[in-house]
C-alpha cells in the first residue's frame, strides 16, 4: 500500500495568546524510529486550552508551532529503522515520549522525564515540546504509538490519552482495587475515565462527586454506584461517610482541581488510605494537612499518563469495558476549529471531549 504525500498541508499555527490561525506549512518527514501519519481526529484538552492562552515552557516558537496531543488517523510512511509497524496502519497515540535513557523513563514515569523539552536528548511530547495533531499529517515516535483495534473509530482512538492518564492514575494508586471503595471528584472527561477504570478494574462502590447534575447521570450510566452533588447537600463528606459506614474510601482521586474538593478529597478518605491528585490546579491549595498526617493518607500525583496505561486503555476500550461515546459529544472539521474550542471552553450543548477532524 502507498500513499501519495503532498508537500504542503492544512495546520493550525499558534502565532501568539489566543491567536490561531489555519495555514499552510510543509508536511514533516519522519526521522529514525518515526512515522508519518495522516491524521484523522485530534480530540481538544484543557491543557491545549492553557497553550493557547498562555502557552508553555519549551513549546516551540510562535508561528511556527502546531498543537494537539490526542490524536489518531493512518500511517503513510516510514522513518528508518520501523518495522514495527506498516504503511496503512491505524494508529493512535500517547502525547508522551521521554527521553528513554533516564531513570523516570526506565521506571515507565516517561511523564516526568527528567529531560522534557530536551530534543538532543530524545525527549518529544506531541502538540507540546513539538507539532502535535492539529493538522493534516504529522510524525510520532514509535514508543508512542499503537494500533487501533478494529471495532474502535479515529474519533473514539483520540480518547486513548484521557483513559491513559486515568487508568495511570488507579495503577499509581496501588492498582489492585477489587472490592474497594472508590471517590472520583469531579466529572469531567479525566474524572469520568477514573469511574470507567475503576468499575472495569472490579471497585465495589464509585462514588461520584461533582456540580453538574448531567454529568453525575453520565456518571451513573459509565458506573458510579453513587453521586453526590455538592450543591444540592449541606455536607458532602458526611454522604460519603453515610454510604461507607463511616470509614471512608480506601482510594480517592481529585479530578477537579481546588482547594474545596482537595479538602473533600481528604476529609472522605479512609483512615491510611490514598488520595491521588489528578488534575492541575491554577491556583496554591489551601488545606489542612495536619489532617493527612494524624490519619496517615497517602497523597499520590500523576502527571499526564504514564506506564504503558494508554495501550491498557485501547485494550479495555477494545473489550469494552471502556466505552468513548458518551464521553465523545461533539466533532468539527479543522476550519471550524474555533468553533469546536468555544463549545469545549463554554460546554455549549453539553460538551465534554470534542473532536476535530482535519
């Protein structure tokens, strides 16, 4: 199978805060270890909205970069040295490449590579360190990138990421959660994810908490056995105590990111359980840690995914233990990129994760 590869393709260019345009740039050649693919879904992230707003340290300089870092589509050519995969291949990826040679990278923590941003180093992370997804075509390393089963679609593959991260979270956890009762605070694609690993993982009880009464019923259809929203009660924590006898969960995982739901994250904690920090917080947290330390809770954070969690989430999703498409509400075409990030930044229509196809 061949494929005939133009010159010049269709991207998405950051030329400064919150100034995107469409343009035409070269189509990049694959290096050694690399391949190219046509992309066919780039799913939009809350991270890609902090890069355009304010960019990030070590991303490549304006007018030049592409980003995106959930995407999926077909391969069209081979770099040297890849045999691991062919031409015409679907694949998806990881937005993680570390360097490869560190200690992190050689414990599966390639997230917290201690080269990120270090191109003469190896390290590469798609739409951040280097040209992501939002466009035609582009290149990623083959530690990164696996093949989609064939009952998955492009668009569904782009979630691969945030069940990545997700899934890398409980393993960071202490993995084995048969029989436990788990908290997911926040229910957002990340936190949604937690509730899909955790049931297919064979926790007892999930409880969801959130503000969002559509998103606590999607929670409930993907497996949370309870929900709580934090509106609607006088004391969140005293409901996660009623449905746990008082003991509290073994495993909490803080997707939301504030001080109040860190503060509920800890206070519904089992006495020596863990909680795992999941989500980036824009501002300093301010919470009682004396706490933590009198009742011994592990605080845990992940970054990102990590681990191989990506391949072991396309192999759930393949089983079906996973299921994207309540979580995929939304696709766009590249022109209406802009369009698609106002439905996602404003969650018009109930957004959640939006797709765009190039």
């Amino acid at each position: 199978m061949t494929y005939t590869i133009p010159e010049k393709m269709k991207a998405l260019v950051l030329f400064g805060p919150n100034d995107v345009r469409l343009v035409e740039k070269p189509v990049p050649k694959p290096g050694p270890g690399e391949v190219l693919v046509r992309v066919a879904a780039c799913g939009i992230c809350g991270t890609d909205v902090k890069i355009i707003t304010k960019g990030m340290p070590k991303m490549p300089p304006y007018g030049e970069f592409t980003f995106g870092h959930e995407w999926a589509g077909t391969i069209v050519a081979l770099g040297e040295t890849v045999d691991e995969f062919q031409v015409g291949d679907r694949v998806a990826i990881e937005a993680h490449k570390g360097c490869g040679r560190c200690e992190n990278c050689i414990d599966g923590k390639y997230t917290a590579c201690l080269n990120y941003g270090r191109l003469d180093k190896g390290h590469r992370a798609a739409g951040m360190t280097v040209d992501g997804g939002f466009a035609e075509y582009a290149v990623q390393h083959v530690n990164s990138v696996y093949k989609i089963p064939d009952n998955i679609t492009f668009n569904e593959a782009t979630y691969v990421t945030t069940a990545g991260c997700a899934l890398y979270a409980i393993d960071k956890s202490g993995g084995y959660i048969a029989g436990d009762t788990v908290l997911v605070i926040g229910p957002g694609p990340i936190g949604l994810s937690v509730v899909q690993g955790a049931r297919s993982l064979g926790a007892e009880k999930i409880i969801l908490m959130g503000t969002r009464e559509d998103r606590l019923v999607k929670g409930r259809e993907l497996g949370a056995t309870h929900t709580i929203n934090i509106r609607e009660v006088a004391d969140p924590v005293a409901e996660v105590m009623a449905i746990t006898g008082g003991k509290g969960c073994e495993r909490v995982f803080e997707c939301a990111g504030n001080s109040q739901s860190f503060e509920y994250g800890i206070k519904a904690a089992k006495k020596g359980g863990v909680m795992v920090l999941v989500s980036f917080y824009k501002e300093p947290v301010m919470a009682n840690l004396d706490y933590v330390v009198l009742n011994q809770i592990s605080l845990l954070t992940v970054r990102g995914e990590g681990n191989q969690n990506c391949k072991r989430a396309l192999s759930l999703m393949a089983q079906g233990k996973i299921d994207a498409k309540p979580i995929m509400t939304h696709a766009f075409p590249l022109e209406e990129f802009q369009k698609g990030l106002d439905y996602f930044v404003n969650r018009k229509d109930g957004a959640m994760k939006v797709v765009i196809n190039p």
